[in-house]
C-alpha cells in the first residue's frame, strides 16, 4: 500500500504557522527538530498526510508563500463535525471566504491560512 506521508507548505516563519495550524486549526505538532540553520517541523490534522512547514529560505520561496496553488483551492481538511470545527477557527480569526455550503459531497466552506493559501473545511455526506 502507498500514501501520501507528507506534503512541503512554504510559510514565512516556522514558530508563527505552528501557532496558526496548532492553535487555530487544532492540528497536533508532531516534530519540531534542528537541523543547523532550518528546523524539520511537522503538523498533523491527526490522520491522512501531515504538512512539512518549511520556512521560506530564498527570495523566490518568499514570493510563493500564500499562493502555491495560483489561488485555487489546494488543501482539504476533512472533519466529522463541521459545526464544530468551523466556529472554533472563526472563534481564533480564521477568514472564511464564503458562507459554510451543503453540496453533495459534504458540507464545505473556503477558507484562507494565515498566508493567503485556500482550503476546503469538508464535512463529507454520508454515503
């Protein structure tokens, strides 16, 4: 069996994306290492793949930080209680960019990471 372990997410400074996807997100920090003048740190929304935040270290990373995916929609973070998890990020500041939806495939809102990335909050329907 293959899987996605983990997926790289540029962000301008380690310690103020963990806050944001620790805090405001309720992902668990999983790592958080030296390595000379980087650090390896992990966030994990606690199943599916994790997110390697790595601090941007050139001009050009620094130009894609909030915009990896040309402004789509790039990440999905599922949850089994919309509701919830929806009111707990607003409560922190998360900016919602539209009004939580039902569509087929689950309830779902856009929202922006602390840098500009889109995500999805994806409550799936029940098959």
């Amino acid at each position: 069996m293959r899987s996605i372990g983990l997926v790289t997410l540029v962000v301008r400074d380690y310690d103020e994306a963990i806050r944001f996807y620790v805090d405001g997100l309720g992902f668990t920090l999983v790592q958080d290492e030296p390595q000379g003048d980087k650090r390896w740190v992990v966030v994990s929304p606690g199943g599916g793949a994790s997110l390697l935040l790595a601090e941007a270290s050139s001009e050009e990373q620094a130009a894609r930080v909030g915009d990896q995916t040309g402004g789509r929609v790039g990440f999905f973070l599922n949850t089994d209680d919309f509701d919830r998890d929806h009111a707990r990020m607003t409560a922190f500041g998360v900016q919602f960019l539209e009004t939580p939806r039902d569509e087929v495939y689950g309830k779902v809102a856009v929202f922006e990471d602390l840098y500009g990335n889109r995500w999805d909050l994806l409550q799936p329907a029940r098959a």
